[in-house]
C-alpha cells in the first residue's frame, strides 16, 4: 500500500475486503487551484464530507466538497471572495476510463483530481462584486461606483454601427 502523504489519499484496503461494504468520510487540507478569474488558495482548506462505497466495478465517491475562493471583480478590480459547496458523486476503478472515471491505485483513493475537477468547474471566470458594478472609468481608472468623472466618451467607429444592434 502507498503511504499517505496527503489529506486527500485514503487507503480504501478495508472496503475493497468486502463487497457493498462503505465508510462515512470528512477530510480537510489545503489545495491550491486557479481559474481564469478566482482561485483557490491554500491558505484556505478545502473539504470534502462523504461516503466511500465499495461497488462491483471499484469505489463510488460521494459527497460534498467545501472551499472558499479569492478574486478581484473584474469591473472594479476590488478584492472579493465566495463559498463553493457543491455535490460530486464519481467512481474509482482499477482501469480508468480517460476522462469518465478516477484511478484506484494500490487500494488508494486519491481524493485531489476529483476535488480540483469540481472546483474548476464552479470557480467563476469572471466575479463580479456586485451585478450593477459600474466598473473602472476607461480613461481615467476612477471607481464609478464611487465617484463620477468628467471623462468624455469617444465616440466609435461608424464602420462598427451594425454590430452594435446585435443582442448578444
């Protein structure tokens, strides 16, 4: 069996002894991951809650996974975070199916693809701080949502006119 050097790999050997055979969960640890808007720090600890269940075909993965994320809005550029806490339910098998199913290595599941899968795909790619964020003046970078300028707008090219009627 593989040591345990991270929070997220748990030794499954108990569960794989007896079939239909499960075990209630929780583990917290860090786990650093970027998106294109926010990230994960690991400052912060991601958490899982679940089951582990011993199927015919491996462990099916059940539970709930927790994680705060940091960002800038991307109008205003004002520090921002937000909670994750959402559903995973996934399978580990001995002979992984590329891209459906998780690895189940010497009777090991290793909790932190699944994790950073599932939180990649609820990170926001572009956080807002709030739906009304009037943004950054484009000329002179004052907040809007703070104070007006005196900036004029410039106006675009006509050439351009036709596109800016479509509803995108």
């Amino acid at each position: 069996m593989a040591a345990t050097t991270s929070p997220f790999r748990l030794p499954v050997t108990d569960l794989l002894k007896r079939a239909g055979s499960s075990r209630a969960v929780t583990v917290t640890g860090p786990l650093a991951l970027s998106g294109p808007g926010a990230e994960v720090t690991s400052a912060t600890p991601v958490s899982f809650d679940g089951t582990l269940e011993h199927v015919s075909d491996g462990i099916v993965v059940r539970g709930t996974v927790r994680a705060r994320w940091d960002a800038v809005c991307s109008r205003c550029l004002v520090p921002l975070s937000g909670e994750i806490d959402i559903r995973a339910s996934e399978l580990f098998e001995p002979h992984p199916l590329a891209g459906e199913t998780y690895p189940l290595d010497d009777e090991v599941v290793d909790l932190e693809l699944l994790l950073r899968d599932a939180l990649a795909l609820e990170l926001p790619g572009a956080p807002v701080c709030r739906e009304d964020c009037a943004g950054l003046c484009a000329n002179c970078g004052i907040d809007k949502n703070v104070a007006s300028c005196d900036c004029t707008t410039e106006e675009l090219d006509p050439r351009w006119a036709a596109l800016r009627s479509l509803d995108l």
